[in-house]
C-alpha cells in the first residue's frame, strides 16, 4: 500500500512540474499599453483643468504624446490648452493637422451614428478613446467657453468653433478670404493639393466638325465623332483617342484603283477614321476651369471606293500629327463639358491613292469624365467643390 501511495505522489508531482513553468512566476513586469495611457491621461487631462493646473495638464500632454504618438485627441487637448493660455501660435499646426481636424470630424459621425464597430476596429486611428466619451463631452463644453473670449474673425474663435461643434462646415469657412495666409489655411490647401494629384482614370465623348484645308477642301466638312480613354495625373492628360468621319463629299474627286487596275475614277465616297495617342498639358487651372494644351500623334484616312463585285476597298492611309487647345469646364469635381480645336498634319498622297492633300482642322465638342473613388472622398471630406 506504501508503495502505490508513494507511486501517486510521484505521479502527481511531475505533472505540477510540467504543468507550471518555471518562468511563470518571473512574469512580473507590466507595460502600459496606449489604451490604459489614453483613458486615464484624458481623466487627468479633465481633473487637471477642473483645478486650474494648467502646468501639471501640459506635463501630462507631453506625457501622452511621448506614449502614444501624435494622435487626435493629444492634438485636440494641446490646442484647447493653448487657447486657455492664449499662448497658440502657428507651431502648434503641424502637418497633421487636416488629419487630425478630419479625424474629429469622423469621429463626431460615429458618434452620432452609434457606430460603436467602426470605432472598434479603427482604435489606433481614434487614438484608442472610445466615440463619446467623457473627454469627448468635456472638450465640447470647454471649447464654446473658450470661443466666447476671442474675436470671431480669428484662427483662434474659429478652432474653438470646430471642437464645440461636430466640425461641419468648418473647410468651407477656412476656404474664405477671411483666412487668407493664415498658416491652417496653407496646411488645408496643401493637404488639397495631394489629393488634387491623385491619378484618375478618364474617359470622353467627341463630336464635331472635321474642316479640310488646302488642295482637301474639294473633300468638304465631314461630322467628326468618337471617344477617348485614359487617365490623368498632376496637370498631364494621357488618352487613347479614337473618331470617325463620314458622308459623300460635296462633289465628285479623282482617285485611283491601286489594288486592281491602277485606273483613276472620280467618286463621292468619304468614310474614315482617327486612331492615335493624345497628351494634354494643364496651362490654366481655377476650380471649375481649365485650358489644355493638346498634342497627339496616330493613325489617319478614310476610304475613296467601297467594295464593288470584284473591286476591293481602296482607302487613303497617313501619319496625323496634331496640337491644338482644349478647354473644360467642370459641372461639379468629376463631370465636365469641353471645346476641343486642333491642327491636323497629314500626308494623304503616301499610298498613291489621291494626289492631293492639306491640313484638316478638328473641332470637338466633348463630354467626359474623370474618376477616382479616394480622390472624390477626400475631397468631400474637405468640403473642397473645385478642381
């Protein structure tokens, strides 16, 4: 009996021994993590004010900064500070600082959707404070305090505005005259222009007028309708372009059957087409308008005979060199309606077929479309209606 109890004993000790770890019980040290240092640094940040210790709440700042990282509700604490002690200057607006102004702005949506999820997934970006907190009511009330001791024509009257409200409206306002040089105006505008140089896919359509000029004009007006695609980046437009010309020209022309009998025979057939690369090149830029600069280089001709019985298809073939100027005008930041005039060069005698030839001039009326869903959201978020 000894024996099997001293056998259980065994038994039972080497499985505590496997069980427990020696390096569990060296497992002491503990590291706050952003989440602790949030939640109980904006409690601080609140008691600190309640007291008037302003020193002790920018020490706690500094702190919070240096464990978190520049996040939107450290900025949002240091500006409100700075502007109870009326020591805010234009170092305080860092190049985050439209990040950090959108961010309150999307923070204050899911607030007021009750999107608890959403905040859920994005902790890191809202800066590990949970949407209406108790920081989030305090700022609120703390920032319309602030509002009522400063001019309303300032940068200051205008932050404090933004955090007692839910921040829209704000980039419409900051856009105005009445901030003009103002360093957050110049931070806007730049965070504008990185989105303003986000590549967008394009895609028009093309009617008009193909008007010959030289020994062609026996050839006549001809309609002119096609499309383009491709994109645009910074202030180049980049577009494969493809139009199509047609109808009996006004009077009879002379031509010649190179694929049969090399006979000349007057004829009144004209269909033909454009097939090239475009390049447009920004030179004057508002927001709603703009003028091109245009370029393209393709392929060009039309046909001189249709298929008849035994006689083929005779076309006249050429290179199409062309430039011209384009303008547009934008119905809202994605749709626009535009004139486009340009200068064909051309060599319609290289196949032998006809034996004249000129310089056409195009004029296009165009409806298009540029289109980039991050572009357009950032945007939006910005409250920016231009181009």
């Amino acid at each position: 009996m000894k024996r099997v109890g001293f056998f259980l004993w065994i038994v039972l000790f080497s499985h505590f021994s496997f069980a427990q770890d020696p390096f569990d019980k060296l497992m002491t040290l503990r590291q706050l993590d952003c989440e602790d240092v949030s939640l109980n640094s904006s409690v601080l940040y609140k008691k600190y004010l309640m007291e008037s210790k302003t020193d002790s709440a920018q020490l706690l700042l500094n702190y919070w900064l240096s464990k978190c990282g520049d996040r939107e509700p450290v900025f949002r604490a240091s500006i409100l500070l700075s502007l109870i002690e009326r020591n805010f200057n234009d170092t305080l607006l860092k190049p985050s600082t439209i990040d950090h102004l959108k961010n309150y702005i999307n923070r204050m949506e899911l607030q007021k959707n009750y999107d608890i999820a959403t905040y859920e997934y994005y902790k890191s970006y809202y800066g590990f404070l949970s949407i209406g907190s108790e920081f989030d009511r305090f700022t609120k009330t703390l920032a319309g305090a602030i509002k009522e001791t400063y001019p309303e024509s300032t940068v200051e009257y205008l932050l404090a505005e933004f955090y007692e409200s839910d921040g829209k409206g704000f980039f419409s306002i900051l856009q105005t005259d009445q901030y003009q040089g103002t360093v957050l105006q110049n931070r806007y505008f730049s965070a504008v222009d990185e989105y303003l140089n986000y590549q967008e896919m394009h895609m028009s359509w093309l009617t008009g007028i193909w008007i010959p000029t030289g020994d062609i004009e026996v050839l006549g007006n001809h309609p002119d309708m096609g499309f383009q695609i491709g994109y645009k980046k910074n202030k180049m437009s980049y577009d494969m372009t493809l139009t199509f010309k047609w109808g009996d020209t006004p009077t009879p022309y002379w031509a010649r059957r190179t694929k049969s009998n090399n006979s000349r025979e007057l004829t009144r057939e004209f269909f033909g087409g454009y097939f090239g690369f475009d390049v447009g090149r920004d030179l004057i830029v508002s927001k709603r308008h703009e003028l091109q600069a245009l370029f393209g280089l393709g392929f060009d001709g039309f046909d001189v005979f249709a298929e008849n019985g035994t006689m083929p298809v005779e076309s006249v073939a050429s290179y199409n060199f062309n430039f011209g100027l384009g303008y547009r005008y934008y119905l809202s930041s994605s749709f626009y309606m535009g004139l486009r005039v340009k200068y064909n060069v051309v060599d319609y005698t290289l196949n032998n077929v006809i034996d004249f030839t000129g310089n056409p001039i195009t004029i296009h009326f165009a409806v298009g479309g540029l289109y980039n869903l991050a572009k357009k959201n950032n945007l939006d978020r910005l409250e920016y209606r231009g181009r």
